[in-house]
C-alpha cells in the first residue's frame, strides 16, 4: 500500500498514518521566557537583563543600596565616627524596633492598603507589658504574650471591619490610631509613665550582647552556609524538571559576596561589645517572613491579592480571611516593635507610639522598595529602608544638626522614593508588565 507524502497545505493538518504527523506533536518547539535564561548566560546575559531592567524601570533593591553606600560615603567625609563600631552597633539596634513594625505594614501594603494604626498599637503593647508585670506582678513573660496576643487581636479587629464589613482600611485604622492611642494613656493612668526592670526580659531586648566573638562569627558562617545549600539545592531541584537554573559560578560568587558582608559585619561587631540580641532576633524575623511570602502558598495568596481581588476571588481565594490574616500579622509585629522601643527607654510612657514613628514605619517600607501600589516587595525591603532611614538621622545627629531638618530630610527622601515608584509603575505599564 502506497503512502501519501505529500505535505499538508499550509494551516492545514496531516491525515492519520502519515509519518509527518507523529514528529509534529514531539519536535514542536516550547516557549520559554528569555528572562529565564539570563542565569545560563553568564555575565553577559545579566548584563543584557540590567538594560532591559532599566528600560523597564524596574532596578529592584538597587538605587537603595546605592543611596545607603553614598550615605555613608558623605556621613563618614563629615564626621569619621560615623562608620566606627560604636555607632554602626547602635545603629543596627536602634533600627529594629522600626523595622520589625515595618515588616508588619509591608504585609499590608503588598494587599495595596495602608495600616495608621501601627504606631499607637506599639504604645499599647508597652503599656500591656508595663502594667501587667511591673503594676499588678504577672510573670513578665506572660506579660509580653499578652502584649504580642493583644496587637494581633487589635489588628485582626481592623482587619474585620475592613475585609467583613466593607470599610476602608485608611478610615478604619484612622479611628483605631485615636482610639488605641487614647486606651494606651487610660492604661498608663494620671502617673503617665511605668519604668521597667532594668535586668527583666523587655530590656534585654536592646541591652544583651553575644560578647563571645564565636557568637558573630558563627552566625555570619551559618548564613553564608545556608544560603549556599538553599542556592544549591534550588538550582539542582530546577535542572531536574528541566527548567533554566543558576549556574555553579553564579551561586559561588553571591556566596562569597554575602560572606565578606556578613563577616565583615561579624569583625565590626566583636570591635564593640559583640553581637546585638536585637539584631539576631531582627535577622530570624525576615527569614522566616521572606520564606512565608516566597515560598509558602498563604504568600502567594498576599500577592495574588495585591495584584487584583477579583482575579484572586474567582481563583478560589478566600480574600476576606487572607485581609483579616495580613492586619492581624501588621498588629503582632507592631506590639513586637513597641515591645522593643519600651525596652529603648527601659519605660512605657504617653509619648510612645506618637511623633515621627509612624511615618518612619512606613517610610522604611516604601524606601526599602516595596510599592505602595500593592503586589510588589519583600520583608527584607524593611531592613534596607531602616537602616537608610535610621543612618540618616544618626548621621544629621553627629553632626549637630535640627531636629526639624532631620524631619525635613527624611521627608524628601520618601517623597523621592514614591516618586521613583510612581515613576516606574508607568514604566512597567507602557512596557507591558503591569
């Protein structure tokens, strides 16, 4: 029996028996995304992939970490104690109370909503823990769990009245920063001020130090360690299913580049009084957040829904429980920032929460890169804002400079900040991408 061989007409389809038909299915070719071939590429292919990111607009973490090395640069011309241990060690404690608050807004703004509330309920969780141990004698362990447990249940509270019951998160957080404020100054009663114990566990937060140099050293290794396994592990699960993965020589380079960093850090550390609880704690705090965001499914939901709720609601997502979820965890990390700004001042008194705080928190989110628009950022984003916002004020302070001006500085530098995120937004938009 003859075969027919001749070609199917363009658009057209082979009859069944024919041997072109079986190849067809087999040798079709996939479509993969160029972006993903960038780590097989070697330099060259990041290098096209920083032109295309900068057409894009979308330079990731990159103009802040420039903006925290020029800080330094000039902060170190004017004064050459800014860069001494001593005040890089204060600087790395000072910012986590900051911080860990605005690990907690970063959860918030991913959703595209906003929290106003956080910096008052940091003064309610000082109060908490002041009143429960030092006033009335509780256990002060039981004391910071009720703190911690009384910020979720405030912002899981916000969170109902906007995911349940329809209201915006700006006015619901609004009239729980007055509200939550006022209850912080009936907790605290006419005395207006509660001194903690200075050896108790809440001041430890800020005082207590690994003096032992293995402290630093050890857990500058464990980072790099980890790191270098995770990479690893990665890029082999990734070549496995066949899908473009990060070549040995790139995984080696960032390794060694994150070990110089940490152990320089280490070395800076051990010049001081060792390595800060405060900033360990930190650290432990955005692993675990960035491995929840990035890697678990309830993450992928926070994204989803910063992206668009209707899109996330016809997926199966239950939106009014993730919203409830995301105010509840901005509530818990803004009693854990409270916890440590009443270990600060060793007291919880009627000043706490108020003045610059709140803008600061958000300010180190939106500085450290995450966009205001929601669906973009990560928790690590709160420790490049932080530590830009907190070197700044350290750095006006050596040298002798106006409150006021520090507020007008730092203002200009978040005002340029959702500028640039505005900026590319539209970018990503004319680019197709967003």
């Amino acid at each position: 029996m003859s075969i027919d061989k001749t070609p199917a007409p363009a658009g057209g389809r082979h009859r069944v028996g024919t041997p072109e038909a079986a190849p067809t299915a087999h040798t079709a070719p996939t479509a993969v995304d160029p972006r993903l071939l960038v780590r097989e590429q070697g330099i060259g292919g990041y290098i096209a992939e920083f032109k295309r990111k900068l057409h894009a607009g979308d330079l990731g973490s990159i103009p802040v970490v420039i903006g925290l090395v020029l800080i330094c640069a000039i902060f170190q011309s004017l004064n050459s104690q800014f860069l001494s241990a001593q005040n890089l060690s204060n600087i790395a404690v000072t910012m986590v109370a900051t911080g860990m608050m605005a690990v907690g807004i970063i959860f918030v703004l991913l959703l595209g909503e906003i929290d106003l509330s956080v910096g008052a309920v940091s003064g309610v969780s000082g109060a908490i823990v002041a009143v429960l141990s030092v006033t009335h004698g509780m256990n002060e362990w039981l004391s910071v769990l009720a703190a911690v447990a009384g910020g979720a249940v405030i912002g899981a509270l916000h969170g109902f009245f906007f995911a349940r019951i329809g209201a915006p998160a700006f006015a619901v957080t609004l009239a729980g920063l007055l509200f939550w404020q006022g209850f912080m100054l009936q907790l605290l009663g006419s005395q207006g001020t509660i001194n903690l114990d200075g050896d108790g566990i809440v001041a430890k937060l800020t005082t207590y130090y690994f003096s032992d140099v293995a402290a630093a050293y050890g857990l500058a290794g464990l980072a790099v360690a980890v790191f270098f396994v995770s990479a690893s592990t990665d890029a082999r699960r990734r070549r496995a299913a066949g899908i473009p993965s990060r070549p040995l020589g790139d995984i080696v380079l960032r390794t060694v580049l994150l070990a110089a960093v940490s152990f320089a850090a280490a070395y800076m550390f051990n010049q001081y009084k060792g390595l800060p609880l405060a900033l360990v704690l930190f650290l432990a705090v955005l692993v675990t957040t960035d491995f929840v965001l990035r890697r678990t499914a309830y993450g992928r939901k926070v994204f989803a829904l910063g992206g668009s709720v209707e899109a996330a609601r016809r997926a199966g997502i239950n939106v009014t429980a993730v919203r409830i979820s995301v105010f509840a965890i901005a509530g818990t990390f803004a009693a854990v920032g409270g916890l440590f700004w009443a270990s600060k001042i060793a007291a919880a008194n009627q000043s706490a929460g108020a003045g610059e705080l709140l803008m600061n928190v958000i300010a180190a989110a939106v500085i450290g890169g995450t966009s205001l628009f929601g669906g973009r950022g990560r928790t690590w984003n709160a420790l490049l804002g932080v530590m830009v916002i907190v070197s700044i004020q350290y750095g006006l302070a050596l040298e002798g400079i106006a409150t006021p001006i520090q507020f007008m500085i730092t203002g200009g530098v978040l005002l340029a900040t959702v500028v640039i995120d505005s900026v590319t937004r539209k970018t990503q938009k004319t680019a197709g991408r967003a």
